[in-house]
C-alpha cells in the first residue's frame, strides 16, 4: 500500500507522526511527508490508524 499527502488539506497537526513516526515526518514548511513508499506490510495498521486520526482527512490509502 501507499499513501498520498493532500498539501491543500494538511495543516501540519503531526497526528500521523505520533501515530507512525518509521512512516511520516514534518517537512520544513510543516507539511507531511511520507518516509516510506510503499509502506511495509507489517506497518500498514500504524498507517491506516494515521489515516483515520488525521484532523483534516490529508492522507489516503493508494493500492
């Protein structure tokens, strides 16, 4: 699995990096990355829980 960072939507929370921090980090603008594309099998549960905590819905699963 991937996942894509909608820019427009994130406002650099960081839910995600206290969720994962092995899969998203804060660039310099405060906007999410992803560390790890395509995300390891062993830690899609981390990155599907990133996906439904995120505040403003910026992350989505891509197949």
């Amino acid at each position: 699995m991937r996942v894509e960072v909608d820019r427009d939507r994130c406002e650099g929370n960081a839910v995600c990096v206290g969720i994962a921090p092995d899969l998203f980090e804060l660039d310099d603008e405060d906007y999410v990355i992803v560390t790890k594309d395509p995300i390891p099998a062993d830690r899609e549960d981390a990155a599907e829980q990133s996906i439904a905590e995120c505040p403003r819905a910026a992350l989505t699963r891509k197949d």
